[in-house]
C-alpha cells in the first residue's frame, strides 16, 4: 500500500512562489490503475514525480508498506526508484547510443543483477511486450508504439511494485494509445499503476480509479480506500536495498556513446592529442638529447674518474694562497718606494705546503663497505683500485743482446740524463694519474726506485671479480691481432688509433735491434741530424718477441756477508736472473676504435690484474722482505740501523760501511768526494772531507791496473782519522738506509688494503659531484690526518656544462606544463559540452535508480575513454613525427648522433598521463552532472 498524508510541494523562483501541491493525502491500494486527471498546472506530474521519489516533498510523508520516507537521504531514493518504482515516459526517454535490450536490462545493472541473468530476464520483458525479434535493434528504428513498449518493458523488468505512466499515449495516435493501455491494465493486474493523463476518455474506459486534482489539491476520488483498510500502525524508517553500478557498466555506456558519434568522437580525441603530441615530441628529442649527453658524460667520466692518489696537493689552498697575495699587494700599494714582491716565494711555500699524504687504507675500507654512501652515486665501470708493483722486464733483440723496458741495453751509455734522449725515451700517451704521479715527483724530489717500466701499464679489469678485462676497454678497443689476455703471462701491445707505438717503445722491447738505439742516442747527445728507420713491423714479428719479467725482490742477492746486494745494473746476473723470471707472452695487439672516446690504456704493453695479484703475492714470499720482516731495526742491504742514535752512531755506521766496500767501490766514491758533487756543495763539513781527499790524492797516485787500489788505499787512510762531521755528512749522502718502510717498497712489497691510486667512475656530472660531497662527508667525520685531498680537474671544467644542461632542461618542463595546462582545459570544456548534451540520459539514469555517484562514474568513464584514445592517438601521431623530425634535426645540426625516441615507458606514461587528465579536467562537468534533478532533467530536450 502507498500512502499519501499530507503532502505539499511548493516551487521558488525569486520572489515568486507556486504552490505546486497542497496537502494532498491519497492512498493507494497494491493492485488498482489509478489515472491522475486534471488541467495543466494543478500539480499531477508534481504528484507523480514524488511518488516516484524524483522530486521531494516540502512538507507530509509518503509511506510505502509501512516505511516512511521522511528520512530518506539521497542513496535511500535511489534505491528506492530501483527496486520499487518503473518509469514510463510519454517521450519514452529511451538512450539511443544503446540497443533495446541493453536499454531494457540496464535496471537490472544499477541493481547489481550478473550479465547473464539480467539478459535473459531483458529478452523475457521484451517478448511480454511484444518484440523479442527486435532485441538488437536501437530505438531510432523503432516506431513511436514500440518505443513506448520498450519503455514499458523497462520498467516492468526489475518487477516493481508501482508503475508509473506520465501521459504514455501522448505522442501516440488512436490506435497505437489503445494498445499500450491495454498492456497497462494488464500489468495493473498484480501491481500499483498510476498514470497521469490529459484524456479522460481513456482514463474512464482502462482505469480502475480516477483522482481529481486541481491547483495542488484533491477534488475528486472515484474510489477511495476505506478509513478501515488503512493500517493504524506508525509508519517505520527502512531502506529498499542497495543500487550498484560496476565500472564495467559505466565504460559499457560511454563507449556506445562515443560509438555512435564515430566522427566527433575521434575529433575530440585528435583535439585531445594535440597536448600529448607536443608533449611526447618533446620529450622525444629531449630522450635524444639526454641520451646523447648521457653518452657523452659516461665516455668523458670514463676517460676522466675522480682519481686519489696516495700524495695529492690542494690546489684549492694554492689558489686561494694566490688570491690573497693578490690582496695583499693592492692593499700596501705605494708607488713612491720599491716593493719587494714576495709572490714567487709565497707560491713556492703553498705549493710544497699543500702537499698530503692521503691515508687511501682507510678510505679504501670506507670504500668497501656497501652500505656507505658513495656507492649510489658510482658508475658501471665502478671504482679501481691501482697498486704501484715494482719489476723489470727484459728481452734479447733480434741480434740476441738483452735489452731492458727501462732503458735499452744493459751496462750502456745510452741512457744518459741528457735531454735530447729524455725527449726521446718521453712516453707521450702517459694517462692522467701517471701525470700526476710526475708532478708530485717533481714537486717532492723523491722517485720510485724499481719502479715498472713507464710502457706498462695493467689493462682496466671489470666492475667484477670475475671479469678480466672492462667492458669499456672491449667496447673502445678493437683486437687487430691475436686476443685478449685471459692469464697473468700474457700480454697485449697496445697500439695508438693510427697503428703507430713509439720506436723507443719498440727498441725497449727488443722488436727493434738495440745497436740502432745506441747509435741513434749517440748522435742526439752530439747534436746530429738523427734519420729512424720505420718501416712497418709485421705482427707475427712484434708477437714472437719472448719477454721476462723479473719482480723487484729478485733483483736482490744475498752475498757472503748476509747482506743483499742490487743486481739490477749488472748485465751477467741479471741475465740469469731474466732466465728464471715469468715468462710473457704477446697474445695479441690492439688499438683504439675509430671514433673511440675512451682510451684508457696506455700506448705500449698491457697486462691483467692477475699479473699485479702475482707480483703482490710474490713479494710477500720472497727471501729479501721475509729477512727483512724478520728484524725491522736495521736494513738487509748493509746491516746497519734504519735509525742511527746521534751522530756518533752515524759516523761509525760510515767507517762500517766504507770497511764493509770493495776496492772499486771504494776508489768510486773517493772520486765522488774529490768531484765536490752538487750534492755536498756548499756544505761545510763535506767541502772538508773533499779536500782531505784530494790531499791523500793529489800525493802522485799512479794511473793503469793499480790506481782504483791506491785511491782506495788513501781514502781508507783518510776515513781512519776523518772528524766526525766529515763522517756524518759521507753518512747522510751515501750511507743512509732511509727507513724500515722505504726498504719494503723498494722490494716491491705492497698491501691490497694500501693501494698507491683509487679511481671513482661515474656515469653522470652530476654523480661526479655527488661523489665529491660524499668524499666531503666522509672527511667532516674522519680525523685530520686521514682526510683525503684531490682535485678534480674535470669537475672545474665541466661544471658550465652541468650548468647548461640544467637549464635546458628547465625549458623544456616549462614547455610541458603549458602543454599539461593546455590539454586540461580543453578536455573539461569538451566533457562539459557532453554533460549538456546527455543531459536527458542523466534523467533516465537517476529515474531508474541510478545514484550521483553512478552518474559521475559514467561520465569520469566517457573522459577516461577519450583519454585513453587522445593518449593513444598522440603517440601513435608523435612516433611518425618522429622520423621527419628526425631527418630535420640531422640536417641542421650537422651530426646523425643526436636522435628523437620516445622511450616506450615514456610512450606508456604519456597513455596514463592522458587518461589521468582528461579524468581530472572532466571532475568538475561530472560532478555537475551528478548534481543535476532528475525531474529536471528529464524535461530538457
């Protein structure tokens, strides 16, 4: 039973105020045809829409089965339409994107029914009616009859218990109106129907019941129902059950919409893409852009690592020394007196004051740990550690004489410190930290001794342990001849990107015959025109050349007296030496790619990291450093103590030494003495001992066979009564054992944990810079003395290129967020327009139970649509710009390296970037929608 108490409506607009109804109370029984007649305004479709829970009433309640509905909220109405209520329209109001049978079941989708029952109960609602051959059929080709009989359909096919009719045969002629109510009385047989209507004729002759009304209020009743038949009980507060639309239905609605407006459709979608295309074209080039530069930055990091030596100097403390000289003289101008400039001095001072010495152990553990900061910030190549290992190598020459990588020929006169043959032997392919590395000997005055040979050099291992040559060095190298090195004997030569390598390198290497190389540094040091023969060097030839490589500690002998002995200078022993030592072998010869932009191996020999593992491993066994380990107070090469007490120590240590001498060793540094080396010029004490020795000399010492013993004779006579400060200074010049430490590294003893070199790669500048703030923390927590100082060379080059790379990529976001703007308010103006013109549809929905929230879905689903095709389409468009755009580029540039790509994640992000907009800018249209009255809307045409 329906029940009407009271009810009254009243319409605002301005000031002025209609009464639509005006406590109207009727009730209804639960199976009669009740027609509503009256003139127009008197408030019938008013009526009908509350009952139909599509307008509200102002005052009264309407009371369905015992439950009120005075406070129902919004979802309660919705709910309420669809499980209680079937509308049918004289207009029919039926959705033309969608077939009669989805327009039919598409009450049983905002209720939740499965697809497959809410078909089959569509079709059964349309064969009750009359038309189950016309189910695929869309309304516009339909006549008016069956239009309203699918109308009639729908609302039946959610079995309410009340059916609603608002003039069904008002657009109908005669006989059509005959058969629709005819079907209405029929469906009045086991349900409420309540019909408005303007024709009383066919409300007398199908309806059960007439109701009267005029200006809002009750004139008549046919057949009211009895006070006693009406329930005294008070009506109670209940819901109708729950009304759901999946977003299925929701994409299901606007896609048939959108496919029935095909053009428009794919012009809104155009239109839409226009935004993505410039979007995406943008980020096409600035993909190509960054990948170029991302490529350029990898082989610059490479070719230029943040590299710590073991000695560095500040050159940010020189520099600021420099500055404030600078100052310094501004500030005490005066241009009446001679000022003395001080400036060199201070700049000496600075220099040799800025010199370090880094603790790289602990760095090194720093380093090691995986959870330290830097590491985010390192390249592929990862960091390399360097370890200064000592050895020689030697070979026989093509006419069998052993010749040193050091300097030739053994015993010779061919590597006199001239500078003609300085320039000579120069190895022009040094890398940087070799660069550093003869800074620092300059700056310092200290040298290697047993240093490798300058044209060795270990070839980059990979990031890994086990890969024995880098990527980069494979990726920027090719093999002209032979392989790679897999194993600590072999050997490649390096070669420079034209094919050549330094005749001296080849002369060191015993490819050339060494007798050349005499006579070619002969003439140098004389001053002649020196013609080189270079004809070109077969490989095979240059492959078959056997080498040995003897490791610094066994340079050493231990003689007679327990004492070690360098052997290093001495061609006989050495030779044997060269026997017994690791066989090399030349597996291949490389040189750089054409276009290579990394070359990170030095023109002349590369070996493996396993080399360098063998001569770390070597050192510790060998017998020199195992004797030395064994008393670290005084030296294996003479006995004597690292650290002489006083000078009286050290004078004694001197007659110790000298005694301990052979003959011709003797005479030599006799001879030493009488010279007045630059060494002891200008010191008083051994300006002494020089003339004491030239006095014991000048006595009529024979020349021939026996002169070394007779200068040896009368230096021994002169030691024997020597002062004391002539012996400390003969100790300090030629006596001195250096230190414990010093012995070590001179027999080539090193520690993995100590490496004499770190090299960070990175793949970025702004990772290179990263690194350098993470070497900063690293010293705003470590101790003064293990603070690590370098300079990065690169970074002060490249830093205005960061700087122009950043603001390129400014522009180019700011580009992209005008096309983002752009693209955002055209999509909210065209989902508004769609909101205009669907408005009718957003009354059918809500008057079948549909709520705001299924409203705004559908239409958030039509924007998400044509994001999703607009997003599509600008992709699809942008990826055949792209080539055009592409050939465009190669024109002007002048370079094919720079080239447009869409990356497909970007492509992907672009989709859902469009989706994502086109669902933002359609929030304020859909929310309007949701808004709109369902009444209302249903009279918009």
């Amino acid at each position: 039973m329906l029940q009407i108490e009271h009810i009254s409506k009243q319409y605002k607009t301005g000031d002025f105020v209609q009464q639509a109804l005006n406590d109207v109370s009727v009730n209804l029984r639960d199976n009669e045809f009740v027609a509503i007649l009256g003139p127009s305004g008197s408030g019938k479709t008013t009526l009908l829409n509350i009952i139909g829970g599509l307008d509200r009433y102002d005052q009264g309640d309407l009371i369905i089965n015992g439950t009120s509905t005075k406070k129902y909220k919004d979802r309660d109405w919705d709910s309420y339409r669809n499980h209680t209520v079937g509308f049918v329209f004289q207009s029919y109001n039926l959705i033309p994107h969608q077939s009669i049978l989805s327009n039919v079941e598409l009450a049983l989708t905002i209720s939740g029914v499965h697809r497959q029952e809410r078909r089959e109960r569509a079709r059964q609602a349309l064969e009750q009616v009359g038309l189950g051959q016309h189910v695929n059929k869309r309304p516009n080709q339909l006549s008016g009859g069956q239009m309203q009989r699918v109308a009639i359909a729908r609302a039946l096919v959610n079995n309410p218990r009340i059916l609603l009719a608002d003039e069904p045969t008002g657009a109908l002629d005669s006989e059509t109106s005959i058969q629709i109510m005819n079907l209405l009385k029929e469906v009045a047989q086991d349900r409420l129907v309540v019909m408005v209507t303007h024709n009383p004729e066919l409300a007398h002759q199908y309806a059960t019941r007439i109701v009267e009304l005029h200006d809002g209020s009750v004139i008549s009743d046919s057949d009211p129902l009895p006070d006693d038949q009406v329930p005294i009980r008070r009506a109670r507060h209940r819901t109708f059950g729950k009304a759901s639309m999946g977003l299925l239905t929701s994409l299901s609605l606007s896609f048939n919409n959108l496919r029935t407006k095909k053009a428009r459709t794919a012009l809104t979608s155009f239109a839409g893409s226009i935004g993505i295309i410039g979007i995406a074209l943008i980020l096409s080039v600035s993909t190509g852009v960054n990948r170029y530069i991302d490529r350029i930055q990898r082989e610059t990091m490479t070719s230029y690592p943040i590299t710590i030596q073991e000695q560095s100097f500040d050159l940010n403390k020189i520099v600021d020394s420099a500055q404030e000289t600078q100052k310094e003289a501004k500030a005490h101008k005066d241009l009446k007196a001679i000022q003395p400039d001080d400036s060199s001095v201070k700049g000496a001072s600075s220099l040799t004051s800025s010199i370090t010495q880094n603790n790289l152990t602990d760095f090194k553990k720093y380093l090691d740990n995986p959870k330290s900061e830097i590491h985010q910030y390192v390249g592929s190549v990862g960091i390399q550690y360097s370890y200064a290992t000592k050895f020689s190598v030697f070979g026989h020459d093509p006419d069998g004489k052993l010749v040193s990588a050091d300097k030739v020929t053994m015993g010779g006169q061919d590597d006199a410190s001239s500078t003609a043959s300085q320039m000579a032997t120069a190895n022009t392919d040094s890398d940087m930290g070799d660069i550093q590395s003869m800074q620092m000997s300059y700056l310092t005055g200290k040298t290697e001794k047993n240093k490798a040979p300058e044209i060795f050099g270990e070839i980059m291992p990979g990031a890994d342990a086990k890969t024995t040559i880098s990527k980069v060095v494979t990726d920027n190298y090719q093999v002209v001849n032979g392989t790679w090195p897999k194993a600590k004997d072999q050997v490649v030569l390096v070669l420079d990107k034209n094919n050549q390598m330094p005749v001296t390198s080849l002369y060191k290497l015993g490819i050339l015959p060494s007798s050349q190389y005499t006579d070619m540094m002969n003439k140098l040091n004389s001053g002649q025109e020196v013609k080189v023969d270079t004809k070109p060097i077969e490989y095979t030839k240059a492959m078959d050349r056997k080498l040995s490589l003897v490791p610094a500690a066994d340079q050493y002998a231990k003689g007679t007296d327990g004492h070690y002995h360098y052997i290093g200078d001495n061609t006989d022993q050495m030779t044997k030496a060269a026997d017994q030592g690791l066989q090399l072998h030349i597996v291949g010869i490389v040189r750089p790619n054409q276009g290579a932009k990394a070359t990170p191996l030095k023109v002349g020999v590369g070996y493996t990291r396993q080399l360098t593992d063998y001569l770390i491993d070597q050192a510790k066994t060998s017998p020199i450093v195992t004797d030395q380990e064994a008393d670290q107070g005084h030296s294996v090469l003479n006995g004597m103590a690292f650290a002489p007490a006083d000078d009286a120590a050290k004078a004694n240590d001197a007659k110790a030494y000298i005694a301990s001498l052979g003959v011709s060793q003797k005479a030599s540094m006799a001879q030493e003495i009488m010279k007045g080396s630059a060494a002891m010029a200008g010191q008083e004490a051994q300006g002494r001992a020089g003339a004491a020795a030239r006095a014991q000399g000048s006595a009529g010492i024979p020349t021939g066979a026996s002169a070394e013993q007779q200068t040896a004779q009368a230096f021994d006579q002169y030691i024997a009564t020597a002062p004391q400060d002539a012996l400390v200074a003969i100790y300090n010049q030629y006596v001195s054992t250096g230190t414990y430490a010093d012995n070590l590294s001179d027999f080539g003893l090193i520690s993995r944990d100590a490496p004499s070199r770190i090299s960070i790669y990175t793949d970025s500048f702004e990772n290179k810079n990263s690194v350098g703030d993470s070497i900063k923390h690293y010293n705003d927590k470590a101790a003064e003395k293990n603070r690590i100082v370098y300079t990065d060379y690169v970074g002060l080059m490249m830093n205005s290129v960061t700087t122009i790379i950043n603001v390129i990529t400014y522009v180019l976001i700011a580009f992209v967020g005008v096309s983002l703007v752009v693209s955002s308010i055209m999509i909210g103006i065209i989902t508004y327009i769609s909101v205009l013109e669907r408005t009718k549809e957003i009354g059918i929905l809500r008057a079948m139970g549909a709520s705001k929230r299924n409203v705004s879905n559908v239409f958030n689903a039509e924007t998400g649509l044509i994001g999703l095709l607009a997003g599509l389409l600008g992709v699809g468009i942008t990826l055949l710009l792209i080539i055009p755009a592409n050939s465009i580029m190669h024109h002007f540039m002048g370079t094919t390296e720079v080239n447009a790509a869409l990356p497909a994640s970007g492509g992907i992000a672009l989709v859902i970037l469009s989706v994502v907009l086109t669902l933002i800018g359609g929030l304020i249209p859909s929310r309007k929608a949701a808004k709109q009255d369902p009444a209302t809307a249903l009279r918009t045409e």
